[in-house]
C-alpha cells in the first residue's frame, strides 16, 4: 500500500518553533508513530495590498496545477508498481527512495 502524505501550512502567531513544538506534541498525543517533516519557508514581505490579492489569485493557479500532476505522479507511480510487479520501497527518484525525496 502506498505511503499517504499531508502537506500543511499553519499560520505562526508567536514564533515558527514554538508552533513546530505544540505541533509535535499534538500529533505525538493521537498518533504516536506518525513521522513528521518541517520544510521552511522563508517570510514573504508585501508592500501593497494589491501585492497579496494577486498573489492570492496565482496561488489558486498553481494549486490546481500541482494537485493535478501530484495526482498523475500518483498515478503514474501505482501503474509502474502494477505492471512490473515492483513494491513502491523499490522505486527511486535520482537514486534516492520516493520517501526519502518526499520528505527530505
């Protein structure tokens, strides 16, 4: 069975750390053996409002663009496993194991 990934964006209200800490804790509490991964983002400077209104609109763009090829890679990846036979472990990415490359 496929491993299944969740990408989240938090807004941060005191700092990034403290969040990644109640966020660890949290998860730890209900799912004890569920891995998580940090990926940090540097902070985003606007000057104008209009700044963050049109990069609102291309966010929606580039959504649905990455969700569509995330779901072909997906597909793409289950009909490799069916065709050859091969478990998804065996899979790689530039040498590197799918896992590995999504989390790292």
């Amino acid at each position: 069975m496929a491993t299944r990934y969740w990408v989240v964006s938090l807004p941060v209200q005191n700092s990034a750390s403290s969040l990644w800490t109640r966020l660890q804790q949290s998860i730890s509490k209900r799912a004890f053996d569920t891995p998580i991964y940090r990926f940090n983002i540097p902070n985003l400077r606007v000057g104008t409002l209009d700044s963050p209104l049109a990069l609102s609109d291309d966010l929606l763009k580039s959504n649905s663009f990455i969700e569509g090829v995330s779901h072909k890679i997906r597909r793409q990846i289950e009909e490799l496993e069916r065709v050859s036979g091969v478990v998804s472990s065996s899979l790689t990415v530039d040498g590197v194991s799918v896992d590995s490359y999504l989390t790292r």
